[in-house]
C-alpha cells in the first residue's frame, strides 16, 4: 500500500466481526485481567481480514460513508487494518481519523471497572495503544477522533489533536484540507447534519452487513444524542446499493441500520407501513442468506404491529431464517420518569400507558420470533427508590421472554440535554439498583443458551469456538452466581 496523506483506521475492538455475532463485541468492555488478549481475541474478537496490501476489507459503516466523502471530494484515503499501520502510515501521512463508539470506556464500561476493580477494559486499552502505536510517535499525524464515542475524549488528555462531534460527510473533508494546507483547526470541531440524499454509497463492504437506512431519531430523550437529532432517510436506490456492495463482497448477512427502521419514510410519528414493507421485500429480493434490524421503537411497534407481522412474513422468519432482533430502549418502568426526561418516547400514546406498551411488544416479539436487545437506564436525575421498583416490575413481567436486558448506569453524555449532570456510580447506587441489576443478570443467563442457539445462525465461526462459547456460557452460570444472589438482595455485588 502506498503510504497516503489521509488514513482511516480504528482499534482491534472496532475493526472485527466478533465471528458474525454482534452481540459478543460486549465483551469488548470487560478488563484484561477478567478477559486475556488471547482469549479475547481467539474466542471474541478476530481481527477482520487484510488485503496484501494492508487494508481492511471490511470496516465500520461510519468509517465507509466518510471513506465515501473524502473520495467524493477528491483526496486519496486509505481504510488502513490495525494490525498492518506500518503498510500505511509513513512520512507522507499527514491525518489519521479513528472512528470509535466508546473509546474511553465511559458508556457502560464504568460500572463494571468500579464494581469488579480489575482494570481498565479492551476497549480503552486498545484504543490508547493505537493513538500511541509507534508509527504515530514517529510521523506525528495530525489524529483526529470521530463518531459515536467521540463526546468521551472531550477533557481528556490523550493526545488526540482534534475531537469531530457530529457528522464526518458534512465537514470532514474540508477540514482535511485545512489541515493539508497548514491552516489552524480548532480542537473541537462539530459537523453539522447531512441530508439523507447526501449521505454517500460506501467504496467497500461493512463489518456485520451493517446497510445504513437513515439518521436521527426526534424523539427527543434527554440522554441520548441520536434521538435529539432531526429524522432523515436515505434513498430506497442508495440503500440497495450498499447492500448489494455487501453482498458482492461476500457478506451474506445484511443489517439494516436507523434508531427506528419502522419509522423509515414517515413523515411523522406514524408509520409508513407501505415504504417498510417495500425496503424489507427489494432488499431480501437480492438475497442474502438473513436479514436484520438495527433498532425499533416500541412506540412505533405498538402503533402498527401488523406490521412487525408483515415484516416477518417478507423476511421468512420461519422459513429462510429463524428469527430477526432489534435494539429497544425500554429505559425504565416508572412512567414518572418518562415524563420527566423522554415525555416524547411513547407518542403518540401518553407516558401513563408505556408498562402496557413494553408488555404487549414483548408479547409481539415472542410471537413473531423476534429477539429483543432492551437497555435501561439506572440512575436518571430525580429516580427514587419507587421508581427503580416499577423497573424491577417491568422486568420482571417480561421474564419468560427470550432476549437480553443491558442495565446502564446513567453517565452524562456531552450534547445532550442531561450532559452536565452528575452519573450514577457504585456510592449512590440504591439497594433497588443492585436488585434490579441482578435481576436483569439472571434473565440474561437464563436466556443465553437460546440466544446462542440463534445467533449460531450468522455466525461465521467453525465448531470448535461455538463448543468454547457454550463452555463460557456454563462458567458464567457458576462464576457470577455468587455476585447475582447478592445484588438481588440489593447488594453491591462486592
């Protein structure tokens, strides 16, 4: 590879394919000392391929649609593999731009570092070994950090030159060329929003299928950066044409990517059941073996739930593949702090009906072999113990359901309504914190077995790793039982 003056790149947690199971990149926030590189890597974390010439072939979808930009506006780029950076950056580069979701670890990695003390986690150590990676400190390129995680490196002294918030396709090239040309940027650089016309076709296939649909969210939660973003969706052509880039390349999984794919071509809170069902059938008439979603909303889902059925239907579940999932925000079970802080997530039903709305999705979802991915978040500003209980009662009402539930502690999120606000930490946690984070661990492992069994669909792994996988999942039945029992009690767990 010819050293180029701009090189796109990220760390090993960012660029792999985790064997075709998105979920297991969770493991990516365990420590070290928990989780061994070795194991790590071998069991989780496979480096996706290189080319001869050290490029990934497969890369984060982030990274493919500023790739898409920079060539767009004229500059040679380079989607560099971490593990080959001496085939790419050399004294010729002048930038190197790392996309990352959580670089520091501080979107659900703190709970975890302050609960068990055993270090900090891969994701974090990985990412300061590239910043640091040698050829960084001998070439001296300008190291800009873009994407989700980005709002994590703001205060941090790192030695990163310029943090970008926002969206790279916008500004991103432009200031490349400032930088190019010796002009001063500032540290902190924002992007302003793209039209989703204008989001570009990728040059090259994504980790995991990913098919971006469109942007933002509008309804307005007060933690959460993506939903204060405006509603925008891509072209039906140009989401073809990212997949069928995917599906050329080998990949024969595709994951359809929004905060809401039910929300794709509405003109409001409503869905447009017609322009869904049309991107489910044009998408799934090029053929990939499964078809996936990113995100839903069950606000979105209990308005029309004929139409989960009818995507169903269009993508075979039953027949061409066992199940689809989807990440939901369950958030919480009060509907007080639904008011308080997301009063626009159950539109265009009231807060007061969200328990009944969760409740009868989950039913859906169990009905239709779909696999819910629900987060909470623990600690919001205002949350008393009552609170926390009708969490603990939601939770507990959708037990028999097969899925998984991610309790965050609540961690303040740079541009976002409640960005300057204290986070909920092992001190202030409650007794009902522990308790319905154990809760939520013993669903968990109660479903995992299952939730293999599925996911061992789109997994690219032989026998051997699935037959190690089901040893981790009997280990973690015995090792985390102790921790379980106790947080149950509404104890920490150590």
């Amino acid at each position: 590879m010819e050293c180029k003056k701009i090189v796109l790149t990220s760390d090993r947690t960012m660029m792999s394919s985790y064997h075709g199971g998105v979920l297991l990149g969770f493991v990516s926030i365990m420590p070290q000392r928990v989780m061994p590189d070795l194991l790590f890597t071998k069991l989780f974390c496979p480096p996706v391929p290189a080319g001869p010439d050290g490029s990934a072939t497969l890369a984060p979808c982030g990274m493919r649609k500023v790739e898409a930009a920079l060539y767009d506006a004229g500059f040679e780029v380079t989607v560099a593999h971490p593990d080959h950076l001496d085939k790419a950056i050399g004294p010729e580069t002048k930038i190197v731009g790392i996309t990352h979701d959580d670089p520091m670890g501080k979107i659900a990695v703190r709970e975890i570092e302050e609960i068990i003390n055993q270090g900090p986690p891969h994701n974090r150590s990985k990412f300061l070994a590239l910043i640091n990676h040698p050829l960084m400190k001998k070439y001296r390129p300008k190291v800009v950090v873009g994407g989700n995680g980005a709002w994590e490196l703001l205060g941090e002294d790192v030695g990163v030159d310029h943090v970008y918030l926002g969206e790279g396709e916008s500004d991103f090239p432009e200031i490349c060329a400032k930088i190019l040309s010796g002009e001063e940027v500032p540290h902190v650089i924002r992007g302003r929003a793209v039209q989703g016309e204008d989001i570009p076709v990728n040059r090259g296939p994504t980790i995991a299928g990913i098919v971006e649909v469109g942007r933002g969210c509008g309804r307005g939660c007060a933690f959460c950066s993506p939903t204060m973003r405006g509603i925008r969706h891509r072209p039906l052509e140009k989401i073809l044409e990212d997949a069928r880039i995917n599906l050329h390349a080998g990949q024969r999984d595709l994951l359809l990517h929004s905060e809401d794919i039910f929300a794709y071509g509405s003109k409001g809170m409503k869905p447009d059941s017609e322009k869904v069902q049309r991107l489910i059938r044009e998408i799934k008439a090029l053929g990939p073996k499964t078809l996936d979603v990113s995100h839903l909303s069950i606000a979105t889902v209990y308005q029309d739930q004929d139409l989960l059925r009818k995507v169903s239907e269009i993508a075979g579940i039953g027949s061409d593949q066992r199940y689809m999932s989807a990440w939901i925000g369950m958030e919480t079970g009060s509907c007080r702090i639904l008011s308080m802080h997301m009063p626009r997530k159950a539109l265009p039903e009231s807060p007061q009906s969200w328990t009944k709305m969760v409740q009868e999705c989950y039913d859906l979802f169990s009905e239709e072999s779909w696999l819910p991915v629900a987060s909470l978040v623990l600690g919001l500003p205002g949350e008393t113990a009552e609170d926390v209980r009708m969490t603990i009662d939601l939770v507990d009402s959708v037990k028999d359901h097969t899925g998984l539930i991610l309790p965050l502690f609540f961690s303040p999120m740079a541009e976002t309504k409640l960005g300057g606000g204290a986070g909920l930490n092992k001190e202030r946690a409650m007794p009902e914190h522990w308790e319905l984070v154990g809760l939520c661990l013993e669903y968990n492992l109660r479903h995992l077995k299952k939730l293999h069994s599925f996911y061992s669909e789109r997994m690219t792994s032989g026998p051997a790793i699935h037959a190690a996988l089901t040893a981790v999942n009997l280990l973690s039945d015995v090792a985390l039982c102790k921790y379980l029992k106790r947080m149950k009690r509404g104890e920490p767990p150590n």
